[in-house]
C-alpha cells in the first residue's frame, strides 16, 4: 500500500518531506522536539502536549506497539497518562510497523488512526531539530498529497492551553485514607495522581481555576501543564490567597512550579527549544547531589527575580536554568521536573517522600 506524502512547513518556510503512518489530516501547532529513547505512549497522552507537533529524535519508533488503554477501578489509566492523545500530531524518521511486545495490544499506526492524530515518518528527525535548535520552537503544519485544505496557523502562546485541557469537576480519588491533599489540575499527568494514592493519602483534583481556599485539607499539589504560565491568571491568585491565610504545606511540578514561582513574585520566560527528554541532569542547591530527570516543559523561572524568601532548590546542569524553588521558612518548594516521570528516570521520586512527610 502506497503511503500518502506529507509536507512539514515550519513558519520561516523550511520545509520536510515524509510519509503519513497515522490518521491522514492537515493540522498545525507549535513543532518541538524530545530526546527520549523511548516512552511514546506516555508521550502522547501527556497533556503537556497539547497543541504541539511532537517530534521524536530517536529514530526508531513504534517497533514495541501500544499497551491496552485500559482503567483502573480509581479511573485513573493503567498504561497510560490521561484519557486520549494531547500532541497535535507525532513526527518520526523511522516508523515500524511491525511490532513486539509483551503488552502490546496494537499498532502505534493503528492508535493514531482510531483517535485521529497524523503521525509522520521518513522525516530527517535530526536535522528537523537542527533547525529547532538555532531557531528555537516555532509554529508549523502538515500538509497532505492531494488535501487542499487550508489549516490557520495558531498562535500557540497566545492560547491558554491549562484551560483547555484541565478537568471540568472535581474528583476524588483514595476518598478517607486520612490526609488529604488538593491537587490543582493544569492537565496532570496520571502517575502524579498514582504517586500521591501509593503514599496512602486522599487526592481531590480540582480544575486549574478552582477556589480551593475554603476547602478542609492537609496539603496543595500543584501539577504540569501545557503552555504559558502566563496565561493562567486565576490559579496564581487564587495561590496567592492560599498562601497569605495558610502555611499548609505546597508541592508543585512543572507548571506547577512555574505557579509558585509567579505566586512568589518572581517571573518566567520561555526557554529557546525547552527540555523534553529523559537525561536531563540537575543539581541539588547547596549540594553535590546531582540527578538524571524526565522533563517536558518549555517556559522557566526566572531565578534572578525571585523574591527574598525565596531560593533556588534545582538547577538545570546544561543549561543553569531553574528546575525549582523552596521557601526559606514555609514548606513550600517545587520542581521543573518530573519526578514521577512516566515514562523517564524515577531517581527523583523522592520529592513526592517530602511532600508526604511535610503533611
């Protein structure tokens, strides 16, 4: 069968060409690059993704399949990260169709066309991030062989992407096992919420603009999310509150980390390509303990303008980027990273540990 070509259009007019292995439509979004050896289905169904068209350095990509998308009795997904595909689309150079693996129900192929997101193979992935690299992200869309329809390209950072892919209600999960935490929903990753129910504790997810000020809980855990921090008004003020009644202890990851950083006075800027891979090494201020950590973000703290009572817990090693804060006197501190990873390193697990034990 004759595989339909595809035309990737970055916004400077670069183009590349390649073969369509997934649901065949035109779409656009913000083009980025991740590093991982592996982890395309934890990828995928992350909500970080949102809008993007993600794309895969490793060049072989699909040659393990994809697990059953299959719930736990909580509601939380087994294999997976959230309910669906998030990426606007996957681009790959080397696509195997033929797959192998113990829990492989399907095709990565066959998981595109049922959910409808275009995956891309043939792309030369490494000069694509080459580009990405000098240039820094930037928007683009596939076009299709013989598909004339006109896709408007998004402005990716004038959107509030929290919004669009955080939960509608709240929702419980562990309900009575004692301590109970709140748990902001900027578009969570499911093994947040699996880290958080492994420790014995209660989690109450709320949407990312939920006024949880009046709630009776024993800690706040602030998740990643997709997009500009900017754009999410309402969680830092109601963070703000939070914090001017309360000394309950606060947990945040990723976005959530970029939250309480604007909640603290400081301010974000977004990174030039961002750090989506499984190797990115930090440092532990004040130590010499260093980690290997599973990233996924695009925006950073802006260490300099974090306020008195405020200091750096993490620093990026390639780059000396922020990768989290801690107050000096409240238990409050965060990490860039994903120390829950899925899929990545768990050396940083320990970060949920000093959540728990904060209680």
């Amino acid at each position: 069968m004759t595989k339909k070509k595809v035309t990737l259009v970055l916004q400077d007019g670069t183009t590349f060409q390649g073969e369509s292995f997934g649901y065949e439509k035109p779409v656009a979004g913000e083009v980025v690059f991740n590093t991982a050896m592996m982890g395309y289905p934890e990828s995928l169904t992350d909500p970080s993704y949102a809008g993007q068209l993600l794309t895969l350095t490793f060049p072989l990509v699909g040659n393990y399949g994809v697990p059953p998308f299959t719930f736990a009795a909580d509601g939380l997904p087994v294999f997976m990260e959230s309910d669906r595909i998030y990426a606007k689309a996957i681009i790959v150079s080397d696509y195997s169709a033929e797959y192998s693996h113990w829990n492989a129900v399907e095709s990565l192929s066959q998981w595109l066309k049922r959910e409808q997101v275009p995956g891309v193979t043939g792309i030369d992935t490494r000069q694509l991030t080459k580009v990405l690299r000098e240039h820094g992200v930037m928007m683009g869309h596939l076009v299709f062989e013989g598909d004339d329809t006109q896709v408007p390209d998004e402005d990716y950072g004038a959107i509030n992407w929290v919004e669009r892919v955080s939960c509608k209600d709240v929702i419980h999960y562990n309900e009575g096992a004692g301590r109970k935490v709140v748990l902001v929903d900027c578009g969570v990753k499911a093994n947040i919420i699996r880290c958080l129910v492994n420790r014995g504790v209660e989690v109450v997810r709320v949407p990312w603009n939920y006024d949880y000020t009046g709630l009776d809980f024993d800690g706040l855990f602030l998740a990643n999310g997709p997009g500009d921090p900017d754009k999410c008004v309402d969680a830092v003020d109601i963070l703000k509150k939070q914090m001017s009644i309360s000394r309950k202890p606060i947990c945040g990851i990723c976005m959530g980390n970029q939250l309480l950083a604007k909640a603290g006075g400081a301010t974000v800027y977004k990174l030039k390509y961002g750090h989506r891979s499984h190797n990115q090494p930090v440092r532990e201020v004040g130590t010499n303990r260093c980690y290997v950590t599973s990233q996924n973000h695009g925006y950073a703290v802006d260490a300099a303008s974090l306020g008195s009572d405020w200091r750096e817990l993490f620093v990026n090693m390639n780059d000396g980027s922020n990768e989290g804060i801690r107050h000096q006197t409240n238990p409050w501190f965060s990490s860039q990273f994903h120390p829950e990873a899925c899929s990545g390193p768990v050396d940083t697990e320990f970060m949920f540990d000093r959540f728990i034990e904060a209680l």
